[in-house]
C-alpha cells in the first residue's frame, strides 16, 4: 500500500474563455520514506497538483475529480475541519519563494512553534523548545538570538530554512517541497537540497519533490513522474528514467539538459509548446510536438499503463513496443536560460 495513492486527480480554473484543465486525471503514488520527484515544463499543472493533494486550491479553480487516499481515507472527502488537522501535521509544504509564505509581522520562532500549538498538546515552553531545536537542525547558525528576528531580517537560504523547520517541526510523514530552490542563488540550492536529503533520511519522511531541473531530480530523487499538459506520461525509478526512457517528451526533456551536472543545470527547453488547455488534441497531448507520432496518436485516448513493475507509460507506441527504449532523441535541441 503506497503512503499516498493519487488517482485521475483532475483540476479546472474557470476562466473568462471557458473552463483551463490544470490537472486532468493525473495519477501517481508515493511510497513511505521515497523522493519522488515530479518533473515538467513549466505550466504542466505541478503546482496545481501540489495544491490539490492538500486542498488549497481557491475560486475559481475547483477540484473535480479523483481521489487521494492517506491513511486509508480519501483526502478529497475530508471535511474541512478533518483536512485542516492533516495539514502541516501529516502532510507540509514548502514553496518556492519562502518570503511571500511566511507571515511578515510574526517573529520566526512564534511561526515554527504555532503548527505545535495547533497540533499537539504540548505547552509553549516545550514547543518553543522544539522549535529552537528545529531551528538549530535545519542550519540557523545561533538560532537562539535570531528566535525573535521577522523574516526580513534573514538571506533568501535562511529563510529557506525556517520554511523548511516550520514544515517538518511537527514531523510530518509526507513534505511536499515545491521548487524549494529556485529562488536561490547556486551555493545554497546545493545546500537547501543536502539539509532536505539528510532530514529525509534522519525524520523517514516521503518527499513530493517539484521541480524543472532533472538535474536535481538525478542527485535526490528515488522515483521520478513525468508531467505533460496536466498529465502524467511516465513514471519510473530515477535510473529507468534516464537509461530506459519509455515516453518521447521525457526523453526530450532529458536531452535538453545540455550536461548533467550542477554547474550546467539550465531550465527545460523542449521545441515547441504546450499545448493552449483549451484546445488540447483528444489523443496524445505530446503527440503535435513529438517526432514519432502517428495519425492515430493525435486521435487516440492514451493511458499510462505499467510496462514493466515499476515502469509506467502513457505513450501507446511504447506500449505497443514499435520505439527502442531508451527512446532516441530525434531533434537535438539548444537550451536556453
Ligand atoms: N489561478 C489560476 N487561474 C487560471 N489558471 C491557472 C491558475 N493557476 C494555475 N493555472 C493554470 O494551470 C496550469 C498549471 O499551472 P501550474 O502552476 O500547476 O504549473 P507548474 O507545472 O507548476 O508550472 P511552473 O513550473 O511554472 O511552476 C497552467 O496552465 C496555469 O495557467
Ligand atoms: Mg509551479
């Protein structure tokens, strides 16, 4: 039983131009203590399915379908006071731009202790405690004087750092880190993404690791899920991604990836675009984009489906078994960024 079950999770924004689907049946699951890293270009609905699993999605955006099973309930059907209490307590999350989700006006300290009071039973003292310990372990050099500073007061990593303490104060069995980097310089990134990797293995936690850069994906994640147009097209562990490519749009994006090391990560340039989700071909989404595609690719509902135990695709091609895996790169092209 996976720790987290997500299946045909299905978001929509309305829009003056009618319903955008952001998310449209994604399916995939988390295992208990992994790093599953979610990977795609930007506007392929990660973030919204980050939002989805817990709940915090607003008007106009809306839910419509799927389900996403925790513990033996369905989070989706939660009542509001039920998700609320898994919240920051099983599940956390983290956000690419730490500035603008910690509170302004509320010291450091008070903002790692709250998700204690509200949680737990134990009085402030011991959460202050617990928070100034957590402060300390996530790398808040003289964490003790800073207690009382606002978040202004701190560098970009550092308040990385007290988002990060503030998820995982209360031990959460699930972090959902969203671009937890990106907004850092490279020194830091390197070091947010060690400090995540050895509170994973310290505190057990599962991580949802979103994220563009496959390079990260590389250093940190066990299993990767490939999202395209609010879909998932490939999902498998980290080594298969690369060295048994099973979808073309994961192979594209890995060949865009100029060089797979850290002084050479570059945002994911695939040619051409995703698609506009108000006109989305009924078949494939990738298929308009994509260099082995048929007539019936564009026509054809495609289903990710496990090729192998651990390896599922969503390309009927692939299923069929007509294109070698890895899947060859047809048209090699310039990154930019
Ligand atoms: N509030 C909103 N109103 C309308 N559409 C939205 C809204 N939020 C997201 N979307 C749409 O949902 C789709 C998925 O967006 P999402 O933010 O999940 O992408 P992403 O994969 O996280 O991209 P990025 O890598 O840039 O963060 C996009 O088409 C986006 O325009
Ligand atoms: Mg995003």
């Amino acid at each position: 039983m996976a720790l987290l079950n997500i299946s045909g999770l299905t978001t929509v924004f309305e829009t003056a131009t009618g319903p955008v689907g952001a998310v449209d049946g994604a399916s995939f699951t988390l295992e208990a203590g992994e790093v599953l890293g979610l990977v795609g270009e930007s506007g392929s609905g990660k973030s919204v399915s980050a939002f989805s699993i817990l709940r915090l999605i607003n008007p106009p955006g809306k839910i419509i379908g799927g389900r996403v099973e925790f513990g033996g309930r369905d989070l989706l059907s939660l009542a509001p006071r039920e998700m609320r209490a898994v919240r920051g307590k099983d599940i956390s999350m983290i956000f690419q731009e730490p500035l603008s989700s910690l509170n302004p006006v509320q010291t450091i300290g008070a903002q790692v202790m709250e998700p204690l009071l509200i949680h737990t039973s134990i009085g402030k003292r011991k959460a202050r405690d617990r928070a100034l310990a957590m402060l300390y372990r996530v790398g808040i050099p003289d964490a003790e004087s800073r207690f009382d500073v606002y978040p202004h007061q701190l560098s970009g990593g550092l308040r990385q750092r007290v988002m990060i303490a503030l998820a995982l104060v209360c031990e959460p069995k699930i972090l959902i880190a969203d671009e937890p980097t990106t907004a850092l310089d490279v020194t830091i990134q390197a070091q947010i993404l060690a400090l995540l990797k050895d509170l994973q293995s310290e505190l057990g936690m599962a991580i949802l690791l979103i994220t563009h850069d496959l390079g990260v994906i590389a250093e940190v994640a066990d299993r990767v899920a490939v999202m395209y147009a609010g879909q998932i097209v490939e999902s498998a562990p980290v080594q298969a991604i690369f060295d048994d490519t099973a979808h073309p749009y994961a192979a594209a994006l890995i060949n865009s990836i100029p060089d797979r090391t850290r002084q050479a990560r570059r945002l994911i340039a695939v040619k051409g675009n995703i698609p506009d989700p108000r006109h989305l071909p009924p078949g494939c989404r990738f298929a308009p984009r994509c260099g082995f595609a048929q007539p019936s690719c564009v026509t054809t509902v495609q289903k990710l489906t496990a090729v192998d135990p651990t390896h599922a695709t969503a390309c009927m091609r692939v299923q069929a078994g007509e294109l070698p895996r890895p899947i060859p790169t047809l048209t090699p092209e310039l990154p930019h960024g």
